[in-house]
C-alpha cells in the first residue's frame, strides 16, 4: 500500500497526512520493509497487513507494491486475513516504480519473484537486506474453499513475525560484555559464515556480534546460506553491511577473515587498536569453488 501522488489527486481528495492517518511507512521510522509481489494483490498484502498489526511499539515502517505493477487486492485475501482480525479491505493495490528503493532498508519479494528484479530494477535487491520468501500464490491453487488462502496467510505472519524479531533484538551493543566484529571484503561470505556460527553457538555468553564489509557491503552469497542451512544455522536474513557504519570503538575483538589486515592501515587503523585484532586469512569460496 502506497502514498497518494500529490499530482494525481481528484479534486476535494486530501493526502493521508491531511486527513489525519498516520503514514505507514517514511523517515520517521528506523526501519522501513517493501513487500513486493507480482501485482500487489495477495502475498504481499497480506504480509503487509500482518506486519502492521503484529510491529506493536516498534519503530517499523511498512509498504507493498507489485513488480509488474498494481491491479485490486483479492476478495480471498480480504476474507482469510479478516478472519484473523486484520483489516486489509481499505489497502490500495500499488506499482513498486511509485517506489524508491533508497526509502526501504529491508526488500522482500514475497513469491519467489526476485529474478524480475534484474537489470534496471537491481537496485531493489541491493538494500540493506533482501529476501525471498517464495510463498505459494492462493489465487492460482485455491480449490475454492479458501484454504489455500488460509495456508499462505498463516506461513506469512510466521514470516512477518520472524522478521520482527530479526529487526528488534540487536546482536551487539552495550547491553554485552563484549562485542566482537568479523570483517572482510564485501560482508558477503567468510564474515557472514562466523557471524552466524558465533550467534548460534555464544548460548548464554554476554557476547554481541556484528559483521561488516572493509570496502563496503554487497549481498549474502546464496553458496555461504546453503551450506550453512546445512549445518543448522540460518544466515538467510542476514544483512551485509559496511564498515563505515560501524565505529571501532564499540568493539572488543576485530577479526579479519580474508587476510585483509592490510586494508585497516591509515585512516582505518583503529580497528586494529581494539583489545584484540586477529586476521584469520580464510580461504574466500567464491573465488575457489570448483
């Protein structure tokens, strides 16, 4: 559900913000998800309505658009998501290019879609986090009854919810005794791998633990998601993100895994000045998987 175009408005229509209703998404949160599906009409609807009813306090912003652009939202979305106390009758069905995807820190294609987010519109799997939930589309497989509806509608808010929780609970700060940073290149693979292993594996150790990129974040490679999710641990939602956003000062221990010590010198050597800076010189899986 998007923002009324100023320039589009019927004579005697005001703007949500005149009438009184408080935007959904926009600056004013700290964080602002996109659901994206192929014309906005079901999936991502029906997550957008899930994470407007279950974000509480949190500061949370929200929109959805479709791909291939805005049609209705369907009356089977309406009734299941109804049925579960959330209201999404009054949702407009929008077009992601009334979107920009700078205004969004968390991307989310809702079935599978993410291949039609190639060549011109890359930038949208370029944010902070993108993922792709590959929901199953009610409309195509519903046999009547709605329970296909009511399947993809209950898978979502599980969704919703775990991404809630991934958006609330930070992993470093003060709140622990010691903060450690895994950095290399792109935050994209070897970095990623330890961050997610020292999660899964501190219990309760007041350990916190962030992971960035030297030269900048990219995205997390599908090969280091997999074999992870092979071990039992998920990196999926991940974000990759970059040095520059990070001071040394919040970290204890600064470990690099890619051999690229060398890149802390000059301007950046105070991630080198923590109480303990180790360089791990991991092998790097993209470049040498066979």
């Amino acid at each position: 559900m998007g923002v009324a175009c100023a320039t589009c408005m019927n004579p005697g229509e005001t703007l949500p913000e005149q009438t009184g209703e408080s935007p959904t998404w926009g600056p004013q949160y700290k964080k602002n998800v996109m659901f994206l599906c192929n014309h906005n009409s079901c999936r991502s609807q029906m997550a957008d309505g899930w994470l407007r009813a279950l974000r509480g306090n949190s500061s949370v912003g929200v929109a959805s658009a479709g791909i291939v652009g805005g049609t209705a939202v369907k009356e089977g979305a309406i009734t299941v998501m109804k049925e579960a106390g959330v209201d999404i009758s009054g949702f407009s069905s929008d077009a992601m290019a009334d979107f920009k995807p700078e205004d969004f820190d968390v991307v989310i294609s809702c079935c599978g879609c993410g291949s039609k987010l190639d060549g011109d519109k890359e930038a949208w799997k370029k944010r902070t986090s993108f993922q792709d939930w590959n929901l199953d589309d009610p409309p195509a497989i519903d046999p009547g009854d709605l329970s296909a509806y009511r399947r993809v509608r209950d898978e979502c808010k599980a969704k919703v919810q775990e991404l809630l929780q991934s958006l609330a609970e930070p992993t470093w700060g003060p709140q622990y005794k010691t903060n450690v940073m895994f950095l290399c290149n792109h935050n994209s693979c070897r970095s990623q791998m330890a961050d997610g292993w020292l999660r899964a594996l501190r219990g309760n150790s007041s350990i916190g633990v962030a992971s960035a990129g030297i030269v900048g974040g990219t995205a997390v490679k599908e090969g280091a998601i997999t074999v992870m999710k092979e071990a039992g641990v998920d990196i999926s939602r991940f974000s990759s993100d970059a040095m520059a956003d990070f001071k040394p000062e919040d970290f204890d221990v600064v470990i690099s895994c890619c051999g690229c010590g060398s890149k802390l010198d000059g301007d950046k050597e105070a991630w080198k000045k923590r109480t303990s800076f180790q360089d791990w010189n991991l092998d790097d899986p993209p470049a040498i998987d066979p």
